[in-house]
C-alpha cells in the first residue's frame, strides 16, 4: 500500500509525527489474577482432571500400558529402539554444545550494556529495567498464538510470572556484579539500601490476554494496548506497531526506524527533515540517536500542553534550548504539523470508523490487525487523492 502511496506521490514529507493511542484489548480487566490466584486455578484443574479420570476408569488406574507394550518381550524392543535414538539425539547435542562452550560464559554482566546504564547513574534500578527491556523484546521475537483453553492460558499467565521473577533475579545480579567491580571506587552517601528481590513474582497478569496490560486511556483505565504510528503530512500511516508498554518515553527511536524501513521497502529515498511528538516522548538519549544516526531533527516539548510554566527541575541546558527554539514561528508552524496531521488519523479510525477495541488476542494478532486498520485508512487517502486528480 506504501507503494501505491509513493506512487502517486503521498508518501514524500519532510515533517512526520509520532504519537500513540490506547486500544481496549479483547480481554476484561476482571480476568486480572496474581500468581497465587494462578496456580490455585491451576491445582484445582488438576484435581478435577484426577477425579474425572478416577470416576472414568473406576478401579483401573488410567494409565495402563497399551496391548503391544503389555509383554516383557514387547516393552525390551521398544526401549532398545527409544536408546538408540536419544543416543543419536545426545551425540548431536554433545557436538552442538562443544562448538558453543566458549561463547557461553557464566557472567552476570552478559548481555547488559554496562557502560551506556553507568552512564545514565540510574542506580540498581536501571539494571532492572534494562533486564525486563530485554524480557519485553524476547517475548516479541518467541510470540505466539494465543490458545482458546483456558488451562493452557493460565500456564502462559504462570510462565509470565515466572519470566518477570527472573528478569528481576537477573538484573539485581547484573547490579551486584558491577557494583562488586567498583568497589574500589567512593561512593557518596553511604553504602547502598539492601534490596531483596520477591520470592513470589508480584503484579497481575489477564488470563484471557495475557499479552494485553491495564493502561490509562483518555478518561479511565483499560485493559488493553498501546498502539503507536508515523504519519506524514498527507496523513499517510507511514509505520504502525504496537506495544505493551503504557508509556510513550522508550517509542520515539523504535517508531521513526520502522518507519524509515518501511519508507526503504516502498521505493522512497528521501528521509524525513523533522520528526515531531507530544512531550510523553521525551528520551533524551533517543532524541539524540535520531538525530546522530538518521539526521533527523527533532521537535519534543519539555512540558505537557495542560502545564502552565516549566517543569520543577527541568531547567536550563537542553530543556531551555527546546522552549526557545519552539517559541520561534518556525518551530511553531512545524510543531502544529503535529496535530493537523496524526491526531486526525486517531480521530477518524476510532470515531468514525469506530474502530477502539482489537478483536484478537495476543501480541502479533492484535499488531496484524493495528497494521490492517492502518492500511485501509491508507487505502482510503488514496482512494480520494486519485479520485480528486481525475475530476481535476
């Protein structure tokens, strides 16, 4: 469709905007449940498997072994063919774990940045939310469906817990690992709290979407996700995802490259000169990459448009710089592109089309159908611009 689009010459924008919305899940926040609830609902299943079971089979046990295993005969040539097959399997193994022993080392720090987390001086708490970052990003590269049994979705909800709880394992371990490292260094303001990671993975998690997150809409709380998108002056959908995370703050760099890559699969050369959004995205160090590493000017009010004055603490430097350089009637006239060109593609597709709840559960379901919606309303742009030039 972005081909179609940049064809007929509506793809081309020196200003895009990047902005979020939250759509309702196909999910209840009733159906909200935290561990204990979880595996409670699990051993009750359990239980009624059993006695189901028990009132089936009567005084049979249920797990008799079939006829062609009933004989010691029978049973010795089977399990002769089971050995030699699990010693192909493990010769394989074997081979496959030698080639990798010396990549795969018992280090804390594996896997973390630690020099970009120092950097930002955020304490044990970055290390933490940089390990459930890498979580969030696992999930999206081993998603899957999202099964229509209930029992099966409650082990999916149990295997969430357990993953948050790991998360958490990992990253205070990363935290003590370095923290251990510079031991030698001062450190101000005495020793650090003790911190104590939970023995029970806290939180809530829906069973019936176990993907989708409660969330704060426009006037109340729902269960749901949030869907991000790139449009272009032309109000063209330029890139659409979707994330779990309520927030608009780690988007900004994600959001602009998908839209970059979608912009190099439809034929466009041209990248855009400025990219704009709300004050929820402001990331300093995304705003930088955009700008290093893509060229792209950047617009970001420090201060929301309901605050009257500056932020408390949020003075000076670059905050001031921002301010100035919006007050202008440049930065003025680029930073109302915002509103004219993606708060009109929200409003249109969950007004007028009606369309503020996904159908589908799961992560990759429900960005299919986001990117689905966003097509159409594509489709319909260009409906009407070739329509328009062939009456013109």
């Amino acid at each position: 469709m972005l081909r179609l689009c940049a064809k007929a010459g509506l793809v081309k924008s020196g200003v895009v905007a990047v902005d979020g919305t939250k759509l309702s899940a196909s999910a209840n926040s009733d159906s909200n449940v935290d561990y204990d609830r979880i595996a409670r609902q699990i051993i009750a299943e359990a239980i009624a498997t059993d006695e189901a079971e028990d009132e089936r089979h009567g005084d049979a046990r249920g797990d008799e072994l079939p006829p062609e295993l009933s004989t010691e005969a029978a049973r010795r040539e089977w399990l002769t063919r089971a050995l030699e097959q699990e010693q192909s399997v493990e010769a394989e193994a074997e081979a496959v774990v030698d080639d990798q022993a010396a990549v795969v080392a018992d280090d804390p720090l594996d896997g973390f940045d630690a020099e970009r987390i120092l950097a930002r001086t955020q304490g044990r708490a970055g290390w933490l939310r940089e390990a459930h970052r890498q979580l969030e990003a696992e999930r999206w590269r081993t998603a899957g469906h999202i099964p229509r049994s209930r029992s099966e979705r409650l082990r999916i909800a149990a295997r969430q817990f357990e993953d948050n709880l790991a998360a958490e394992l990992r990253g205070n371990g990363a935290y003590e690992a370095s923290r251990e490292q510079r031991r030698g260094t001062r450190r101000l303001g005495g020793p650090p709290k003790p911190y104590t990671p939970p023995e029970i993975p806290p939180g809530e998690v829906n069973v019936t979407d176990p993907d989708s997150r409660r969330m704060k809409g426009n006037r109340r709380y729902i269960q749901g996700y949030n869907a991000q998108a790139v449009v272009n002056e032309q109000q063209i959908v330029i890139a659409a995802e979707v994330s779990t995370a309520a927030g608009d703050f780690s988007h900004l760099r994600p959001m602009i490259e998908a839209a970059l890559i979608e912009l190099e699969q439809a034929g466009e050369t041209e990248k855009p000169t400025v990219a704009v959004a709300d004050a929820q995205y402001w990331n300093e160090q995304h705003m930088d990459d955009v700008t290093a590493e893509h060229g792209i000017q950047v617009l970001i009010p420090p201060d929301s448009g309901k605050r009257k004055g500056e932020r408390p603490g949020w003075t000076g430097g670059r905050y001031s710089f921002m301010r100035c350089l919006l007050a202008t009637e440049l930065g003025k006239q680029l930073y109302r592109k915002r509103q004219q060109s993606i708060e009109p593609v929200y409003g249109h597709t969950k007004h007028n089309r009606r369309f503020d709840r996904f159908h589908r559960r799961g992560r990759l379901a429900v960005r299919t159908e986001w990117r689905l919606i966003t097509m159409s309303h594509n489709l319909s742009k260009l409906h009407r611009h070739q329509t328009a030039t062939v009456r013109a």
